[in-house]
C-alpha cells in the first residue's frame, strides 16, 4: 500500500518536475563547482533557480519528496544536493501498478 508522503510528493507538478529533471541531470543543469550531477546530485539552488521559486520553497519540496523516500540529500559543504533513489521510485511504481 502507498504511503500518505508518498501520495503527497506523486500530487504535485512542480515535485513531478524535480523527479523528472534528476533522472537526466546532466541534460536539465549546468556544471556545478561543487559535487558531481550524476554521483552527488543537484544543489537544491539550482533546482529553485530552475523552478523560479524561493529557496525556501524549494527546499519544502525537496523535503516533501525526500520524505516520501524519493530523493536523497547529500551535505557538501554548506549545500544540500539532491538524486533520485532508482531503488525506491522503482518499488514505489511496482505498488502503483499492484493497486490498481
């Protein structure tokens, strides 16, 4: 059965949007200074800069989606970098397909 965080991160589009960016990062951001696209993720700057929305902002998403188990977060220095967890989204998709 879905989780409640889960069903809450999967309702929004800007959150859809995030998930849809991480998968392919190297395609949706610019090279950062610190950590690796790929290896470490996307600085949750970038991802607010992209979205056109506040820091704050971004982060509640980035949270929301963390929450549900859907991203993970990763201190480098004073930044929060965020990827996909491929093993999660992909059991998330298994009990979507089995609810139905």
């Amino acid at each position: 059965m879905l989780s409640l965080d889960v069903v809450k991160a999967l309702g929004n589009e800007r959150r859809l949007q995030i998930l849809h960016w991480l998968k392919a990062p190297r395609s949706h951001f610019p090279r950062q200074v610190d950590g690796d696209l790929v290896r470490d993720g996307v600085c949750g700057v970038l991802i607010a800069d992209k979205l056109g929305i506040s820091q704050p902002t971004a982060s509640e998403h980035l949270k929301i989606l963390s929450r549900a188990g859907l991203v993970r977060g990763k201190r480098i220095k004073q930044w929060t970098f965020y990827r996909r967890d491929e093993r999660r989204i992909a059991e998330v998709k298994r009990e979507l397909r089995s609810a139905w």
